[in-house]
C-alpha cells in the first residue's frame, strides 16, 4: 500500500516563496476542500515550527507544505515562524498571537506546552498541534496517525529483505510519536519471523521495556552516526532511524562502512525526498502530514474548525508503506502480495498492532 507524496515543485517553492516571511528564531481521512464562502480571504494561517526548521525533509516540512497548499487554494499569505530552538517555542507563539492570526499550527510534540499554554489564554484563537493528543481544550485540534500499523509492514518487508538476519532500529528521542514507529517495526519483524519460520534478529528496541537506543535528539550529527554505526556493528543490513534528519547521519554511517544496508525512512518518501542517499531507501513508513494540514486550515478558513482529533490509519490511508523504488528488483517477488494481505489483515482486525503510544 502506498500514498503517494506532494513532492513536485511544492517544496522548494515554497520554501523559496516565504522565506521573507519567515520570524527569527478519529475521523475517516478528509478529502481537500474549497472554502465556500469569501470570508476566507479575511483568514490568516500560521505555522510555528519545532527546532528542526522547515527543511528537516521530515515532518515540519511536510506539514509547511500543507500550510502553503492549503493558503494557495485559499489566496491568502501565511505567517511562519523558524524556532531555532526549544527556548523560543513560547514567544514564538506568543508574536503569531499578537499578529492575529485565526489557526496556528504547531508542528510537533514539542510544542506542546507552549501551544497548550497560549490556548489556554487565547480562547479565541484556534489551534492545530501534529504528532500530539494531550491537550484537551475546544481550540486545540490534535493531528496524531497510528504510524505502528504502518511500521508493522515495515518491519515485515525488512526482515523479508534481510540477509544478515538481523535489522535495527533507533530514534531521536522517546517519545510516542517516535517510539510508536519502533513499536510496529519490531512488531512487524516478530510476524515475519511467526508466519515464515524465521529467526530474524529486530535490535535497538524492546517493546517490552519500552528501552531502547536514541540519539537525544532531531539533529543530525555525531550521535546519530553513532547509534547507526552501532546496529552496523551487530551486523544489521536494514535501519529505521526515526527522528526527522537523523536518517542523514545514517547515510554517512552506511556509505563510510561500505557494506550493502538499506535504510526505511519515516513520514514522507525518503527515496524521493531526500538530498542525499537516495538509493538507499529500501521504503519508507508514510504519515500524510501534508493532506491533514491542508485540510484542517481549509476547515478552519470555513469557519468549520473543530476539536476533534484526527488519526490517519491504514484504513483512511492517513499512513502507509512507500513504494520499493530502486529496491522493486530486490526484494522478494511475492512480498508485495504479502504486504497487502497483511493490510487488509490490519484493516478488518484479523492482525493486531499493539503499540502503547496508539492515538485515540
């Protein structure tokens, strides 16, 4: 199963076209819609984004993208604002209220103090936070997706893949929104191994003990090469690292080791999104970021907000498993057949994917 991705020209114009804009610093998945009245000319959207920035090639761009696709649609100009890190979360939330702005959108868990505070104090104002269902107020829509149903056909395909017979996985910081892809990617490897006989190896998380091997953060850098090189070391030839542009480090790990390793990225086609390594993704786990913030700016513009939170699923196509790309060859002839029993299997409640962090 696979959702395809607005990738085009979007991004990088989009990026191009609001850089002067830029501050220093369980619903069935909605189809887009067009606002009906002219009120939506008067409406003002904006996003504030979490230490990653707009480029992170993950979730804060993907949810950037769905701002500006949704503000095109509308004819309006969108506010953003770059928080270059978690100290200015607060007061950058604080300069989009004092520029009346009708929605603003907060991407990540991150920002969830900050957003629960100024909702509390702007009754007024609405508010849209990603990857976060903790804050229960009638301003505050939460955009969560059961990414452990998506990361279970993961898991699957990469034991599948697997030629050492041992695959990893580590992530940026332990969180639900991070952990819960770790929770199905294990998952998955554990139902390869039950319905095919195997004995496939999943290192760098217990589902168990919830513990497991993070960086400490979102970035790039040192300790991200290292948590990959770490699972290189046990001999693992496919790596989930979840936690925004830490898959850039991975890179490095892998093309420096000079061994055959495929990565699986989270939340958007890495195989088609990334910079750099491209070749090396032999899937990626999909969260449609970009569908949920357009449509929820869409709503709000016509005066249609509500706090109902929404979760993408397999089942509303909120998430789903990237196409194989260069790795269409590779993989097992009959692993695309498998993968869509299994969905089905998820769909209908015949499998079960269990993962402490699910949304309600």
């Amino acid at each position: 199963m696979s959702i395809s991705t607005r990738k085009s020209a979007l991004s990088g114009l989009a990026l191009l076209g609001t850089s002067a804009l830029l501050l220093a610093g369980c619903a069935a998945a909605p189809d887009a819609e067009t606002p009906s009245t002219d009120s939506a000319s008067d409406f003002l959207p904006c996003m504030i984004s979490d230490a990653g920035g707009f480029d992170d090639q993950s979730f804060n761009q993907l949810g950037f993208e769905g701002l500006m696709e949704a503000s095109d649609a509308l004819g309006v100009t969108p506010i953003t604002v770059e928080s270059a890190d978690e100290t200015v979360y607060a007061s950058n939330t604080s300069n989009l209220i004092d520029q009346d702005c009708d929605l603003i959108i907060a991407a990540g868990y991150l920002l969830a103090d900050a957003t629960s505070e100024a909702a509390t104090a702007n009754e007024d104002v609405n508010f849209a936070i990603v990857d976060d269902n903790s804050i229960d107020l009638p301003n505050v829509k939460p955009i969560t997706f059961n990414t452990a149903e998506a990361a279970f056909l993961a898991g699957y395909a990469a034991a599948s893949y697997s030629k050492t017979g041992v695959v990893g996985t580590y992530g940026g910081i332990p969180i639900a929104s991070v952990t819960i892809f770790m929770d199905g990617f294990v998952e998955g490897v554990d139902y390869f191994n039950e319905q095919n006989s195997a004995d496939v190896s999943a290192i760098g998380w217990n589902v168990d003990t919830q513990e497991g091997a993070f960086t400490g953060g979102f970035a790039a850098g040192v300790d991200s090469k290292t948590q990959a090189q770490n699972l290189i070391d046990q001999n693992a030839d496919v790596i989930l690292p979840v936690g925004g542009p830490i898959f850039l480090s991975a890179i490095e790990a892998i093309t420096d080791s000079g061994k055959d390793i495929a990565l699986i990225g989270v939340d958007g086609d890495l195989a088609e999104n990334a910079t750099s390594g491209n070749e090396l993704f032999l899937t990626s786990v999909l969260k449609d970021i970009t569908l949920a913030v357009s449509t929820v700016v869409t709503t709000a513009a016509d005066d249609d907000f509500d706090a109902t939170p929404y979760v993408g699923t397999l089942e509303n196509e909120g998430v789903g498993l990237a196409e194989f790309h260069d790795f269409a060859d590779k993989v097992s002839p009959d692993l695309q057949g498998e993968l869509d029993e299994i969905t089905a299997g998820i769909v209908d409640g015949s499998i079960v994917v269990e993962s402490i962090s699910t949304p309600q």
